[in-house]
C-alpha cells in the first residue's frame, strides 16, 4: 500500500512463499508498506525481500567522437607541429617550413570625446553646474560600473535600493532625496531604467563628462520636478 501514490494491490505467496506484484509503475520518492498474514489470519509473518540488483553501465555507444578537452586538443596539436618541425630541421627540408615573425597586438580603448552636445530637449551649460567629472583611463578601469565610479567621484552621493522592486538609485546623503538624471539630454523617469544605466548598461569608458548640480535652483526647476534636489 502507498497512500501517496493512492495504490493498494493484494497478492498470494506459491508454495514456496514467493510472491511479487505486477503492474506497478514506480516513481522516486514514493513510500511503500508491505503486511502479509498466513492462512489462518496472523500477522506474525517474517517477510524478505528480493535485493535490487545495480543496472551495469556499460560504454555510450552515442557517445561523440569529437572531443570537447579543447586544452588537450591544443596542446596535442602544437606538441605535434613541433616534432614535425624537429623532422625537417634533421632531414634538412626546413624550406617546407614557412616561419613566421612574432606579432605583438596591442590594444588600447578609445577615450570618449568630451566636446559631446546631448542630442535631448534638456541641456544643461556647464557654467551653471556645480562640478563637472571626467574619468580617465585608470580610474574607468577600476570601476566594474558607472555607479562604483560615482559614488568615488560625487561627495555625499551614495547608490542604494528604493522602492518596492528595490532599483538602485542616486541617492543624495544630505537630503536623502533621490537625484535626478538625465543622459545625453533625456530625462530618465523609469527606476528599471536608472538601475540599468548605473550597474552596468552604461560603461564608465564610455562616459565624456558628468554635470553636477546642487545649488542652482532655476536649473532644476526648469526641469519639471520640483521635489528633486540635485541632477547629474
């Protein structure tokens, strides 16, 4: 019987005592209970059950011929170009062998320009902001996103969880109001969106300059909301 499984099945021992039951489809994590009685209605009965004998394993016959070690793989194959060359060094057929010079690639990661103009409605003049800031090749690097970067750069201004999605947010420590941001002339409203810019869809390479304002008034008034106390 197994309640879980909502199965009762009954059966009767051979003359030898052996007895099994057919039909069952058993699934993991199901629970059995065995009783049995004897002809005259005693549960005083010594049941033993058969051992489950283990399935052998034996090789994958769909197993693919390719192998997926690339490092062994790579490893093969240049041991093996190296022997060949070893060959024809010996058998003077070096003439076979196209040597080619060592190249060095340098890369170098290109510094975005800080004469941008914002292609969106709001532009702020950098003579009414407060501070502008500019990461160089250093300090981008050290920074796996723009909000690292910021909170490093911007006094006072950490990057902390608000609302009920918890999106990350600027967040002024002064007056522990959220600050507004616009990027490249467009106003973010979405909280999805500020949390996207600030943890990584914006790298801090690609940043040209970031303007600070705090103290000017007409500034963020002109921006529509009047509850915000500072816009980066």
């Amino acid at each position: 019987m197994s309640i879980i499984a909502g199965v009762t099945k009954i059966t009767t021992t051979d003359e030898n005592g052996r007895f099994k039951f057919d039909g069952i489809f058993m699934t993991d994590s199901i629970k059995w209970s065995l009783a049995a009685h004897n002809a005259k209605g005693s549960d005083k009965v010594k049941i033993i059950l058969d051992t489950i004998p283990k399935i052998g394993l034996g090789k994958n016959r769909n197993l693919a011929d390719i192998s997926t070690d690339i490092n062994a793989t790579l490893k093969t194959y240049i041991d093996n170009g190296k022997k060949l060359d070893d060959i024809y060094e010996q058998t003077g057929q070096l003439d076979k062998v196209q040597r080619l010079k060592e190249v060095r690639i340098k890369a170098r990661r290109l510094k975005a320009p800080s004469n941008i103009t914002p292609q969106g409605m709001l532009r702020i003049p950098e003579q009414s902001a407060d501070k502008i800031i500019t990461f160089d090749e250093n300090e981008a690097a050290n920074c796996a996103t723009l909000s690292m970067c910021l909170q490093a750069r911007i006094p006072a201004v950490s990057v902390e969880p608000r609302g009920q999605f918890g999106y990350m947010a600027l967040i002024d420590l002064r007056t522990k109001a959220s600050m507004l941001l616009i990027l490249d002339g467009r106003l973010i409203r979405n909280a999805d969106e500020v949390d996207e810019i600030l943890m990584g869809s914006i790298q801090p390479e690609d940043v040209a300059k970031i303007l600070l304002v705090r103290t000017n008034r007409a500034i963020v008034s002109s921006l529509g909301v009047a509850k915000t106390q500072a816009s980066c």
